[in-house]
C-alpha cells in the first residue's frame, strides 16, 4: 500500500499514513557529530594524512567508502577494522537527538520499526546503549549490503526485514542517506542535525528534530498516521 501524503492546513505541516519506520542512526537518533569528527581527527594522525583530508560530509557513507579515497587499496581494509574498534570503544560525548526517546517510545507498539546505519553492528550496539536507546530487532548495518547509501540496497533490506506490509517512512539526516531511501521508494523525513536545511531539499519534509513528530495509532481498519511540523 502506498504512502498517502499531503500538507495540512498549516503550510508547514506535513503527514503520510505508514505501516512502518526505519531510523538512520548517526545524526538522526544518535548526535555524534563531535564524536565522529574527534574520531576521525584521530585516524587522521595514524595514517600522517592531512586534516584537509577529512571527508566534508561525513555523516551518511559508510567509513571503509571514505577510507578508499585516502589510502592504498591494500591498507583500506585494516584501516578501516581499525577505525571501527576506535568507533565502538570512544562513546565520550554522545546524546541522544532532541525528541528521539520520546519518539522511539511513541512509535514501538504501533507500528514495526528498525535502524538503518553505514556504521558497524559493533559501533551502532555501543552508540545505542550510551544513549539508552533501545536497539531494535531490525537493524541493518554495514556488514549487512555489499552497496553503500546513496544505493537503495541499505533501505530495500530494511523494508524486508521489517515486513511491515505498507508504507515504510525513512528518517534520516545526510543527503546521501535521503537519496538512499527515496530511490528505495520511501517517503523521507529529514533533521537538520549534521547538515543545513538547504543539502536536504530530496527529503518530504525537513524538521529541526524529533519533537517536530507525532504519531496517531491506527483506528480501527485505518492505518497510523505520521505527522511532521516543518
């Protein structure tokens, strides 16, 4: 069943009806900006690399695909092993977005939901207990695709797993993750936590954070309805 979306009465409100969600977790759920980029800074100084080498946009793409574009083919590998265990160890600093235990609770129970991250089963474990998220049933993460966002590949798992039997709403944050999931054929929601308003024009709608949403559960034969306030 498809989506049905439309804007309320007030110009910057947004709704769809849904059978289900799928999180992004690095700037969506989890605000690990600071951490990711003291993290990077780090794995910059193992390799002597440059700090004009740190990918602009690192949020969205899983690490080994920026890793190719600064080492060897031969290193990238260990490299990024490496990285990872830095990952999964270093959760100094990490939070939980505005409104994401509040939604996280609103929507279990009321529709099935899972997390989608470019980050490793490993990292995205860690991140969700330091933030005292719950980690989902589904959870789809690196090891999982062969094809990295913005390829559908992450999203379309997501979706099977999930077997929601519906409409399956994409949160996410980084344009490429929003790509990710539009070309899997979801409608996307977009925060504006790691990246401007304006690099997130693909989206549905784009809020500040997760307060801006409201779910109503399903009555009777209609199915639950996602509201955004833009």
């Amino acid at each position: 069943m498809a989506a049905q979306t439309h804007r309320l009465a007030h110009p910057e409100t947004w709704s769809t009806t849904l059978a289900g969600i799928l999180f992004d977790l690095d700037g969506t759920l989890v605000d690990s900006t600071g951490v990711v980029e003291r993290q990077w800074a780090t794995f910059l100084g193992w390799y002597g690399l440059p700090p004009e080498a740190l990918p602009k946009q690192l949020h969205g793409k899983r690490a080994e695909e920026h890793i190719r574009e600064m080492l060897p083919a031969d290193q990238v590998a260990g490299a990024a092993a490496r990285l990872a265990a830095l990952e999964a160890g270093d959760i100094a600093g990490l939070t939980a977005v505005t409104g994401a235990h509040q939604l996280v609770d609103a929507v279990d129970g009321v529709v099935p939901w899972g997390i989608v991250t470019s980050g490793t089963l490993a990292v995205a474990t860690a991140r969700l207990a330091a933030v005292g998220l719950p980690t989902p049933s589904v959870l789809v993460t690196a090891e999982d695709v062969r094809a990295g966002k913005p390829d559908p590949e992450p999203y379309l798992i997501g979706m099977e797993r999930l077997g929601a039997g519906g409409a399956v709403v994409v949160f996410e944050d980084a344009p490429a993750g929003i790509r990710s999931g539009r070309d899997a054929g979801c409608p996307v929601v977009a925060v504006t936590t790691s990246h401007p308003a304006e690099d997130l024009t693909e989206a549905d709608v784009v809020v500040p954070d997760l307060t801006a949403i409201t779910l109503r559960a399903p009555a009777r034969d209609d199915a639950a309805v996602l509201t955004a306030a833009s």
